[in-house]
C-alpha cells in the first residue's frame, strides 16, 4: 500500500511521457505480420507490451498473457496464421472476460479454435488456419473495438482480404481508426462502404517507426492541473496530430480552465489560480472509455456534478469501472448513479450516469481499492493534492505507466510504502 500527499501551492514539473501502450501493441502485431519485420523505437514500457512481445517471440505452447486484454484479444487473431497449436490462457480474472464475440468471427473465416475451459472464455486452443471460408463477416459495432481492430490488423493477410462489417452504433470508433492508420502507415490500404470496411488483400511494407506518448497517461497530469490551485505542466512525447482518441482529453479539460500548448517536445499544461469551475460537466465517453475515471475523480474533488453516458465498455474492463469508481469515491461522500431510461431520455443501448457532491476528507485518508485495475490508482491518484489518500495494490500501474509514482515525486508528491 502506498500513501500519496503533496506539500499544497502551484504544481510545476516536466514529465516524459512513456509511449502508447494502444500503439505499442498494435505496432508489435503488424510486425509480427510484416515479411523481415521493421525496427520499432521508443516502445512503451508497460507490462502488456512487454508480455506481448514475450509471447511473440516465444516458442512454447501454453502463452499466458496475464491480465492483458488487448495481448490476449490480439494474439487470438495472430495464432490462427501461427503454425502448430497454442494454448492461449491468461489470468483469473481474464478468464472472466468474454471473447466469445471474437472466436465466432474468426471461426467463421474457418479458423481452429476451441474452448479449453468454459464455452465464450478463455482459455482457447488455437491451431493454424488458412481462414479462407469465407472473405465476409459481421461483428456488433458496440463490441470491444480489440475485437475489430485483432480482425483487421489479420485482413490483409487473408487470401482474399477482408469485407468486415459492423452493425449497430460504432462504439469505438477512434480505436478502430487508430488501427487502420498504423496500417496505412505500413502500406495497407482500405476503404469504408457503408458500415463495411474493405481491406484487400496486401502486403505490409515495413517501415521504421516510433511509438508516440500516451495520451491516456497525459490525462493523469490533465487531472492534476485541474485540481492544483495553478500548474505550468510541461509533458513531453505527444503528437498534436494524434492518432488515439484519447486526446480530446486537452479540451475536454480546458471547461475546467485548463489550457494545452503545443511545442517542439510536447505540450504545456497550465491552470491559472483565477480559472472558474464550472458547475456541471456532461460528456459521452462512448469514444474516450479510458479517461472517464480520470474526470469522474477530477468533478469529485471538484464538487461539479457530472452526467456520463457512454461507459458501456467499462463494465468488462480489468474490473467493472463504473461499480469500482462508485464504491471507491462512495469512500469520500460521492455518489454516482444510474439514471433510469424514462427518466434521462435515452435511446436504445444508452445508458446515463450521474455523480453529485464535492470530496470529503473530513473522516480521515481514504484507502482506495484497485480491482487489480491501473486505472483505478492513476485516476485516483490527483486526489491526493487536497489530502493524503492511500492507494491498495499501488504496483497495478506497471500494466501501462510503470513509472508512474516516480514521476509524481518529480513534481513534489510523497510517495510512501506502508507496506
């Protein structure tokens, strides 16, 4: 358990940013897939593209991707073209996860696999396929979009290439763009019909690449800025023409008066002592999932009440986010809900949640829970500029940003190990 507090005044510092693990992997995978492979520069330091690259590289016939959703969910794609049969397993809570909707997709372009425990879970046997079935299939638009981008990251390799078509409302559409333009960026071309994207079958041409900073880890430091009575926050490795989703965080933040300035190594986040807080901060997450425990913490400590929908995802994450983010900022006096259909007037497949009250330190530190979910404490963790907090399984952010707590204590946080 580690326990997290600042001394209080303006938060200043330079960070640098460890690379994407969204990228990183996605990277790893098309290498995997290119002829001769190509040099990858600056990979993130996280455990789930360590793990990946581990696999892909080991010979053995039971992979254990850990609690690694995008290795396992990417792997199950890459195997069925890898000769021989593996053993795809992961931890407990992974097998907890459903992947169900990815095996029917592969197994209908005639892929071999088989469930080694319960039907639609991990484990998974997989044996190599030709997947040549079939040249067409359908996925629901409003599954995980690792789901979609495991299938087209595989398309161009496939005899015929690939017609996937996504029914229903696209849920994750930046992901799933991401995904086609570190393809274009190696030579695959695709187009979209419709709901339908084309992928002829192709060649990756390899190229030398460097993996850009996390944008999802910069929301951490958006965070911080937000709660700080000012900040002047320079954060190096980001890309302002940035291919993840998860940048909309610069101006998402800037309704809190926080405000981004690009330069040559990054960008500069500042928060004057005069910026205003709004009262009330609506936002569909439905192409952000990753940040929204940020700036429900963020509105916690703020005391802005807040209006969510979009958070479908984040119930078959790590841990079921929006029950885990209930429960831990219950701790300070917060209370989310969900608003019933009638009454919010969503649509069909929507769903709102609402979060009132400020944070309440007044009955001591609070020791939050992780769920064995990094973003948990890293969501959490900006809480502790108002007072210390205690964070339980504090090591979980290796997953994607282990240098995490260090970089917090460069910008003059205590980090202490209780134990």
């Amino acid at each position: 358990m580690y326990e997290l507090s600042h001394p209080g005044g303006p938060l200043t510092g330079r960070i640098q940013l460890t690379g994407s693990k969204s990228i990183a992997n996605r990277a790893l995978i098309i290498c995997a897939l290119t002829p001769g492979g190509f040099p990858i520069h600056r990979l993130a330091e996280a455990d789930d593209t360590v793990r990946l690259q581990n696999l892909l590289a080991s010979e053995d016939e039971i992979l254990d991707a850990g609690p690694a959703g995008t290795t396992f969910r990417f792997l199950t794609g890459f195997l069925s073209r890898r000769a021989g049969y593996q053993i795809l397993t992961g931890s407990q809570r992974m097998k907890e996860r459903p992947i169900g909707i990815l095996v029917d997709a592969l197994r209908e372009l005639g892929a071999d696999i088989t469930y080694v425990e319960n039907e639609g879970y991990p484990p998974l046997k997989i044996g190599q396929s030709a997947l040549d079935a079939t040249d067409a299939i359908s996925i629901a638009a409003d599954t995980s979009s690792q789901y979609i981008s495991s299938l087209l990251m595989l398309a161009p390799t496939l005899p015929k290439g690939l017609r996937l078509t996504l029914e229903g409302r696209i849920v994750s559409i930046p992901y799933i763009n991401m995904t086609l333009s570190l393809m274009a960026y190696f030579g695959v071309e695709h187009e979209w019909d419709g709901q339908t994207i084309v992928v002829p079958a192709q060649a990756y041409q390899p190229r030398e690449f460097t993996v850009e900073a996390d944008w999802s880890a910069a929301s951490y430091y958006y965070g911080l800025a937000a709660l700080a009575p000012s900040a002047d926050l320079q954060i190096d490795g980001l890309f302002e023409e940035s291919v993840q989703g998860d940048a909309v965080v610069a101006e998402l933040y800037r309704r809190f008066g926080v405000t981004t300035t690009f330069n040559e190594t990054g960008l500069r986040i500042e928060k004057s002592a005069e910026a205003l807080i709004p009262p009330f901060f609506e936002q569909d997450f439905v192409k952000c999932p990753d940040i929204a425990q940020t700036l429900m913490a963020s509105c916690a400590g703020m005391g802005v009440q807040g209006l969510y929908s979009g958070l479908q995802t984040l119930f078959i994450k790590e841990t079921d986010r929006v029950k885990a983010m209930k429960t831990e900022l219950g701790k300070l006096g917060i209370t989310l809900y969900k608003i019933p259909a009638h009454m919010s007037g969503a649509q069909e497949g929507q769903q709102f949640f609402g979060q009132e009250e400020k944070a309440d330190f007044s009955a001591g530190t609070p020791t939050f829970a992780t769920y064995h979910d990094h973003r948990m404490a890293m969501a959490l963790a900006p809480l502790a500029l108002q007072h210390p907090i205690r964070i339980e399984d504090p090591l979980v952010v290796g997953k994607s940003y282990p240098d995490f707590y260090r970089d917090l204590e460069t910008l003059g946080f205590t980090v202490k190990d209780l134990g």
